[in-house]
C-alpha cells in the first residue's frame, strides 16, 4: 500500500521540527499491525506519534494498540496536520517550533487542536 503524499509531508515536517528543537524522531517499523509511525524522544520523554493524512482516523486495530501503549503510560499522539505538529512541541513538549516559510492553515490556540488518545 503507497503512502498518501500529504501523509508524507506532515512525517516530514514533524522529523525537521523535532530536530530544530533538539529532539530525535525515528520512523517504527513494527512487525505489528497497529503501532504508531514515529517515535519522538525529547528531554527525557518519549512519544509515540501517529501520522494521518487531514482528517483521517487512526482504524480499529490501531486504536487498540495505541490504548495498549497508553495503559504502559507511554503517551501515543494522532497528528494530521502542520498545525497539529506545532501545538504539539509548543504544548506536550513545552518547546517553541521552528518557522515554517509557507503560512499555517490554522492557528493553534489550544493543545486540544490535536488528538490524544486518552487510556
């Protein structure tokens, strides 16, 4: 199955955001189906990120798993957008995002603007 190419982009921009801060961000290859797309380590958390195209859902088989991850307290995040990645640093990680050239589609006021499965 290919990879949606805004899908890509905001994988992208959440690895170079991560970096600017300071922070690393590893793609997870897991034998299992479910688990979430990136790992993000930053000043002595981790994070586990799932990238979604605008809008998209995690599916079923994901959602239990990430509970799963969540029961371990271990945070698991659902991103969709630029937007998303920037409230993200500003607010779990308490960090300032990098500038982005092109404009934001949204303005992020609030950490609830990105999802978080709660455990």
């Amino acid at each position: 199955m290919s990879k949606n190419p805004r899908e890509s982009k905001i994988e992208t921009y959440l690895k170079e955001q991560i970096k600017a801060v300071g922070g690393l961000c590893y793609k997870w290859k897991s034998t299992v189906n479910g688990v979430p797309d990136q790992i993000v380590i930053f000043d002595g958390n981790v994070h586990f990120i799932e990238v979604k195209r605008p809008g998209e859902k995690p599916r079923a088989n994901q959602i239990i798993i990430h509970e799963k991850i969540q029961k371990q307290s271990v945070p698991v995040y659902t991103i969709d957008t630029e937007a998303s990645v920037d409230a993200f640093i500003k607010d779990v990680l308490s960090a300032e995002p990098k500038m982005s050239s092109k404009p934001r589609e949204t303005i992020i006021k609030s950490k609830n603007q990105f999802k978080h499965i709660q455990g």
